[in-house]
C-alpha cells in the first residue's frame, strides 16, 4: 500500500488467510481527503502496473477507484475522507 499522508512510501500489508490482506493505520488525517494505492502483482492482468482497482475496503466500506496516485507515471487509487466517528467518505 502506497498512502499519501506518508509520501506513498510502500508499506506491506498483512496475509489474513485464506484470501484477504489488511493494514490499520492510527495515524490517518481526520478530516482531510487522503489517498492511496494498493499494489499486487496478481492484479497485473487487470492494470500493467498491478494498481489494485476493485474489493478494496475501508472501515467495511466498498471503495471506487476514483483518484490517481504517483508511481510508474500516474497510476489508479482511492481517494476518501475519515470522520472523528471512523465513517468514510469517498
């Protein structure tokens, strides 16, 4: 994962099995939209540089692509804002 309020430094989310990743972040701006990208080499198929562009959740939120992101030129992301109460919105 590539967020933005840490420069979109690679971070490695964790193996939940059988088929899941997940990453919890306590330092994620409230109020402030932010973005980020998820990278996986089995996502190739779908976008040459393996940006993950769908089942991508946030506090149980389905989220859309719906941003771009920096990394091997502009590459697709998500974008959302965090309320005080943990709810999201894109």
């Amino acid at each position: 994962m590539h967020p933005s309020w840490r420069s979109f430094a690679g971070i490695p989310l964790q193996p939940l099995p059988p088929d899941r990743y997940e990453i919890t972040f306590s330092d994620v701006p409230i109020g402030t939209r932010v973005s980020f990208r998820v990278n996986d080499q089995n996502s190739c198929d779908e976008n040459a540089t393996g940006a993950v562009t769908r089942n991508v959740f946030a506090n149980d939120v389905r989220l859309v692509q719906n941003t771009t992101t920096p990394g091997n030129g502009d590459e697709p992301g998500y974008g959302l804002t965090i309320a005080p109460n943990g709810s999201i919105s894109q």
